[in-house]
C-alpha cells in the first residue's frame, strides 16, 4: 500500500450519519417511575404525553419513541371489547339490506370505487 487513505464513498460504501452518543442517569423512584431526560427526550421528538418502548436486550434497556396514535378512553375501549365479544359469539348481527348496501356503497356494494385522478 501507498499509505494513501480512502473515503467510505470512494470504497463503496454507503455513509451513514448517526446520532451523537448521548449518556444520562436517571433515579427510580418508589414507585418505580423515571423521568425521562431532556436531551433524551429532545433527540427522540417526545412531548408532552408521547409515549415511549422499553425493550431488554440481556442486560441494556432500549428506548424508543412510540408513534401509536390509539384512543385510550376507557368507554370506547369498553364499548369496543363489548362489540368484540358480541362479533365472535354471533350476537346482535344481521346483514345489510340489498337498498340500504346500495344507497351506502353505491350499486357495486364495495366500499371503495376506484376514482380516475387527473393532473
């Protein structure tokens, strides 16, 4: 060799450009809560009421931000575990009538019709 030295790019390879390492200590609490620290929070995009992952992986704990946009209210989650049940029993169903399926999903009865798009 000629002592000469080569970019990723001019070997080939792709360069990928990662977060700086960030370190922070948090305290566990008595009831074995966390608050999450700022520079942490700020590098994962997390708000106010975001909401975070933790997976173990042997002795390390990951962090991730969780972009999962569910309603949590109680009534609704009530209501639809009562919906589920019903569904999987057989309960409380009847079908469509062929008048109402067409003035609802149009005379093919799909829900969707494929709508020609113009520039």
């Amino acid at each position: 060799m000629d002592g000469r030295r080569f970019g990723a790019a001019e070997l080939g390879f792709e360069q990928v450009s990662t977060m700086s390492h960030i370190h922070e200590v948090a305290t566990v609490t008595s009831k074995g809560q966390i608050t999450l620290p700022k520079p942490i929070r700020q590098a994962l995009g997390i708000g106010v009421g975001g909401k975070v992952a933790f997976e173990l992986r042997g002795s390390e704990v990951v962090v991730t931000r969780v972009d999962d946009e569910r309603h949590e209210d109680p009534a609704i989650a009530a209501f639809l575990a009562l919906l589920e049940r019903d569904i999987r029993a057989g309960k409380n169903m009847t079908t469509l009538g062929a008048a109402l399926l067409e003035r609802r999903f149009g005379p093919s009865g799909r829900l969707f019709e494929e709508v020609a798009c113009h520039p």
